[in-house]
C-alpha cells in the first residue's frame, strides 16, 4: 500500500472518529439538558396551576354549579397541546381533565418522573395539607423529546459520513503532497547509473528527514563504490600475481624436470648424479621460497584497519635484531634503538618490514671478505618514526632504486626471490608511511645501501592507510 493511501487511509479513519466521539459527547450533554429543561418545565407548570386546581378542588366540594368558574380558568391556562396534559383530581368531587393524560394514574413521586411504560414524564403534588383538597398532575409525553434526540442521532451520523469522505479526500490530497518530496527521491534514485558509479541523491528538499534519508543513501552508494572499486584492484592484483607467479614458477619447474628426467639416465656418473641433486634442492628451496613469500604478501593485502593497533617500533626491532644474528652469522648488526618509538600499526606487518630489511642487508650487502656490518636505528621525529637499515655492500645503482620495489625484481644470479623489498613496500603503504633507498649510506658515504622507512607514531590525526590498495599506491610512484 502506498504511503498517500495509507496517509488518507488513516485521516478517513481519524477524522470521523473524533468527529463521532466529540459529537456523541455534545449530544450527550444536549440530551441531558433537554431532560432537565423538560422537567423545569413540568415543575414550572405544576407550580402555576397549583393555585387554580386548589380553587377548583375547593369549589368542587362545595355546592353544585360553584366550581364552574375555577374550571374554565384551568382550562384556559394548560397549553392546548395534544403532547401535554393536567390532571386534577378533587378529593370530592369530579376530577378535571385538560389535553391528553394517560389512561391510568401512575404513582405519586416527590419530583418529575417517568411512568412504567415509558410515554410519559409527569410531576404531582398534594392540594392542601396532607393532600387534603386531592392532587394536581401534570404530563407530557417522552414521544416528541424522544424523537428530537433521534433526530441528533441521525445529523450526527450524517456529519460523520461527510467527515469520513472529507477526511479521505483530504487525507489523499495531502498525502500525496506531503510525500512530494519523498517521490522526487524515489525518481532521483531510480535514475542514479549503479553501475558507472555515477550520480548522487540531491539534498535540497528542506525536509530533514529526507535529505537525512538522501545522505545516508549517498554513504552507502559512496560505501559501494569504494567496495566496487577495492574488488576491482583485488582482482587486478590477483590476475598480476597469478601471472607473474606462473612466470616466476615457470623457471625453477622447468629445471626441477630437466633434472629429474637426468636422474632416470642408467650411466649417469654419480659426481654428475650428485650435482643434479643440489641443484633440484636449491630449485625446490627457492620455489618454497617463492610461495612462501607470495603468501606473505597476500596477507598483508587482507590487512584491515581495524586490525591496527599501538606498536613499540624499538622494542620490535630489538627482538628482531636478535633473531637475525642468530640467522646470519657472517652479518653484524649494531642497533641503535630508543627506550621507546609507538606506532600504530599491525606488529607482525612491521616485523616483516624489519625483517626484510635485516635479510636483505644480510644477504645481498655481503662484501668481498664474506662478512657485512648492518646498522639498524629507529627514532622520532615529529609525528614519524624512522626506521634505518643501513650495510657497507656494493650498494644499488640509483636507476634501479624505485624498480627495486616491483615484484620479482632482482640482479641476476640473486639468491632472492625479488619480493624482499615489495614486502616493505606494501607493509609501509599499509601503514601511511614512505620507503626510500638512500644513494649511498650516509654514515660511509661511497659504500653500502641505507633504505629508510617512515612511519606515522600513533596520534598522527589522518592515521595510516584506510585500507587503500598498496598495489595502487605502488602504481601511483
């Protein structure tokens, strides 16, 4: 049902019952003062006859002929209406009758009362002491005041009935102009272009509640869209993964069966047979490698904000330096760490920013002696947090500084799988930051790789990312 017939549907229904209840009240009232009108009116008359047929019943118990005079003055004061009467009734005497009473005399009562049957409404009293001289009666019929209140009954239905039409009416005339508003909303948001992400409900109707209603329709068409389009790069990054996978995968597969099919040979010397073997160990460790990374990158592209939270930088480093002495023996790390740099941000994303950086100093910062020193240092400044991993390697030709951070992108013959750095990348665009890598180290300058990290700390006002994709922001450099 549409909200104009239910709009007039419900003043149809309103209006004429408050018309009815209010007139049934008011005839009510009419009633009761019609009742008492009528009685003051019985007691009224029976007071001024009172008089005359005390002289009529007087006159009565006299001698024949001297109560003429007294009944034609009784008879000349009653009203001459058929509805109405007076009753005399002498105690000698004939009793004296004027306009119509009914057939039997009902009970005396102190004031104006009904008879048994209904027809009549009447008033007595006693003429003389003790009813000495007899009673006066007068009546009037409950016919004529019964059908004036039928008469209300039915001007009053007939006012509801006309109500009723005129509360429909207007109910639907107003509906559908109250609701005017609401419709040019409908027809507003029936032409919005869903699928090209396009157009947006007005707000300029001065109805609150239905530019709130048109607000709240825009968050979620904005809400939608930012699904549409977050999908959209998850697919995109989807398709690149699995196209570059399948690439990456393609190489050390292809070995591996080479490999294999070296093996079935019966005369392979076993010098040949055992380097055969080490090179499908090292293949299948870098594919383990491959996918193991792969993951990692894959979840942190599920990363929610919600999921961030406040994280001491320091602390996380140390423990992370720790662990990457224990796996890089050759490697020395010197941490320079603060007592204590909070971020906001997911801890296991910027232990794989630290790790990565410590791993990829370790291993591809390695001089000609076989050794490496790495120097790790956090601090703050201002409303960031810098992260600084810094060895004394060969370094990173500066035309390869941004292409470094591209997926699978590597030196030849790197024992890397070239999404080292891409981790970083996607962790600190995740987080709100920035990632460089510094021409040269600044603390030896002509050696190594410094790659510095910068990081919102926890009050930062607009936070880290808001879920934006890293494979967009990646694009955007």
């Amino acid at each position: 049902m549409r909200l104009s017939t239910r709009f007039a549907l419900y003043l149809a229904v309103m209006v004429p019952l408050l018309v009815g209840l209010s007139g049934l009240l008011i005839i009510r009232l009419s009633i009761n003062d019609l009742y008492a009108e009528r009685d003051l009116r019985l007691a009224q008359r029976m007071q001024s006859l009172k008089s005359l047929a005390l002289t009529y019943a007087r006159r009565e118990a006299a001698p024949a002929g001297t109560s003429r005079a007294a009944r034609m003055r009784v008879t000349s004061t009653a009203t001459g209406q058929t509805t109405e009467g007076v009753y005399v009734a002498p105690a000698e005497g004939d009793p004296l009758i004027t306009g119509t009473v009914p057939a039997s005399l009902p009970t005396p009562a102190p004031g104006p009362a009904t008879s048994p049957d209904g027809a009549w409404r009447y008033a007595s009293t006693a003429l003389g002491v003790n009813g000495r001289w007899g009673r006066l009666w007068v009546f009037e019929q409950e016919a004529p005041l019964t059908g004036q209140i039928s008469r209300l009954y039915r001007q009053h239905l007939i006012v509801t009935l006309i109500a009723l039409a005129v509360g429909a009416t207007t109910g639907l005339a107003l509906g559908r102009f109250a609701l005017r508003p609401l419709m040019r909303l409908t027809k507003d948001a029936a032409a919005v272009d869903v699928r090209a992400g396009e157009g947006r409900l007005t707000r300029d109707s001065r109805v609150p509640e239905i530019d709130e209603l048109a607000g709240l329709v825009n968050g979620i068409l904005d809400r939608r869209d930012e699904a549409v389009h977050r999908t959209a790069e998850a697919l995109e990054t989807a398709r690149a993964f699995a196209a570059t996978a399948a690439h990456e995968l393609r190489t050390p597969l292809t070995s591996m069966g080479a490999n294999i099919a070296l093996l079935s040979y019966p005369n392979l010397p076993p010098e040949d047979r055992g380097e055969v073997i080490r090179d499908l160990a090292s293949e299948q460790a870098r594919v383990e490698r491959l996918i193991t990374m792969l993951r990692q990158l894959a979840r942190g592209e599920l990363m929610e904000p919600d999921s961030l939270k406040e994280v001491d930088l320091a602390g996380l480093s140390g423990v992370a330096v720790h662990e990457a002495t224990r796996r890089h023996p050759h490697a020395r790390i010197v941490a320079h760490l603060p007592d204590q740099a909070i971020v906001r941000g997911w801890a296991e994303g910027l232990r794989v920013i630290v790790d990565n950086l410590l791993d990829n100093a370790a291993v591809h910062g390695v001089g000609r002696l076989g050794t490496v020193r790495i120097d790790l240092t956090v601090k703050v400044e201002g409303t960031f947090a810098l992260l600084q991993v810094a060895d004394d390697g060969p370094g990173m030709p500066l035309e390869l500084h941004q292409e470094a951070f591209n997926r699978f992108s590597r030196r030849a013959g790197s024992p890397g799988s070239g999404l080292g750095l891409t981790l970083i990348h996607q962790q600190v665009v995740l987080h709100g930051g920035k990632v460089e890598i510094e021409p040269q180290s600044k603390s030896r300058p002509g050696t190594g790789l410094s790659v510095v990290v910068q990081l919102p700390i926890s009050w930062r006002p607009d936070g880290p990312s808001d879920g934006l994709s890293w494979l967009s922001a990646h694009q955007k450099l």
